[in-house]
C-alpha cells in the first residue's frame, strides 16, 4: 500500500476584498460605526475616569516642588521635574491601553457578531455554524476578552525587556506584537467556536505564515504614537472582518491539506 501526501496552500483573502464586502453590505457597515463609536466611547470614558482616580492619589503621594535656590535647590528641582514628566507620561500612556483593553473586552460580543455576519455572507464558499447563542455564551466571550487582554499585558511587559536587546530585540519584540495582534482578531471568530485561548495559540503557531500577514498592518498601526488608539478603534471592524475571511477557509480547508491516496 502506498500512501502520498498532498499539501495544499491556504487561500488568502486580500484586504481590499474585505473593505469592498464592509462597504457593500449596509448591515455591515452600520455594526462597524456602531462598534468604532462604542470602542472610542468606552476608551476615553475609562482613560479620563482612570486618569482622575490616579492623578488625585499621586497628587497626595508626591512632594511639592522644590525652590530652585542653589545648587542644591536646583538638582532637587530637576529630579523633581524629571519625575513629574515620567509619571505623566507613563500614566497616560498605561491608562489609555488598559482602557482600550477594557473596551476590547466589553465590545467582544458585538465584534463577535460581526464577524458571524461577515462570514455568513461568504456561506456559499465557507460557512460554520456556531456555539449556541445564550446567556452563557455571551459570558464566557467575556470571559475570554478578560484572558486575552491579561495576556496581552504579559505580552507588553516581555516585549518591553525584548528591547533591552539591540536589533535583536526590537525584531523579536515586534513579531510578538505581530502575533498578539492576530489573536486578537482571530478570537471572534473562534470564541463563536468556543474555543479556550490555548486553542487559539495553537492555531497561531499551526498557521504562522497567515498569522504574520494578518497582525503586521494591526501591529504597524499600534506602534504610531498618540494615533494607534484612535486608528485601531478606526480599523478594529475591518479588521475583524479580514481576519474572519482568512481564519475560516483555514479551518475548512485544514481537514484537507492531507489526503492519503492508495
């Protein structure tokens, strides 16, 4: 007996497929707004209510500002204004992504719905059906919108020591981003599935090359100052949509990247 086996390559769905399907469907289009809003809506509302709980405590913590009066006067005054600068900026800069994060976490179910309504567009090419749609269900998305989002603090922390690394680590670090960036997008359409976390790394790791093309522009778009929040929320439907439109015909096409012939 003689067995033979056939790889077949993934069919990738280009980016401007995707933006011609959300523009071409009003249903589409209307739960992309409605999600844009809600996710800035929810960002700025947890950064600003953050930012006034934290800048009240820190303002107890911190001493007053030194006189610059001597040489003395003037180092204390300079550490002070260095501190002062470090905090602000760290604290802006933690508070707004952990509340994206929050806002990623709350819009989970709608993203979720969206990209259901993407896919069973497509339902003559891939279509599959989900989990049952319940109280339950709609808790555990969240559930797994809270786990994602604790990793990507992990993520962001060894990224951060990556950099550390000359060259290097700034590649390292970026690809991380390029990955965490996909799973974020792959997690709608394979919580419908109900799919744990683990499975969805697994599936990263089982499908690396489509996993990089799909978290590269997500990744690019995070890493441009003051603008990567505003731009994910902007591109976060789209995205979901181009993500759902690669991650199903990989799953349906995954049963036959190995055939065996007698």
């Amino acid at each position: 007996m003689n067995t033979k086996t056939t790889v077949q390559r993934l069919q990738w769905t280009p980016l401007f497929t995707s933006i011609k399907l959300i523009f071409s469907k009003p249903k589409l289009l209307m739960w992309s707004v409605m999600l844009f809003a809600a996710t800035i809506l929810i960002t700025w509302l947890g950064d600003y209510l953050a930012l006034s709980q934290l800048d009240s405590f820190a303002h107890n913590l911190m001493p007053a500002e030194p006189a610059a009066v001597g040489v003395l006067g003037w180092l204390k005054y300079a550490a002070w204004l260095a501190g002062d600068w470090l905090y602000l900026l760290l604290s802006r800069v933690v508070t707004f992504y952990l509340a994206f994060l929050l806002a990623y976490t709350l819009t989970t179910p709608g993203y979720a719905f969206l990209s259901r309504a993407a896919e069973k567009i497509r339902a003559g090419e891939y279509f599959t059906e989900d989990a049952d749609f319940n109280f339950r269900g709609i808790l555990r998305d969240l559930l797994e919108g809270v786990k994602i989002s604790i990793f990507g603090i992990f993520v962001t922390i060894l990224a951060i020591l990556l950099n550390f690394l000359p060259v290097v680590g700034q590649v390292a670090a970026f690809l991380l981003y390029c990955f965490y960036s996909t799973l974020l997008f792959i997690d709608f359409p394979a919580s419908r599935q109900r799919w744990t976390l683990g499975r969805k790394l697994q599936w990263l790791w089982r499908y690396k090359g489509t996993s990089l093309r799909l978290g590269v522009g997500p990744a690019l778009l995070s890493m441009i100052p003051l603008v990567n929040i505003f731009a994910m929320a902007l591109f976060f439907p789209l995205l979901t949509v181009h993500a759902t439109l690669n991650f199903t015909p990989a799953e349906v096409q995954s049963g036959q990247n190995h055939t065996e012939v007698q």
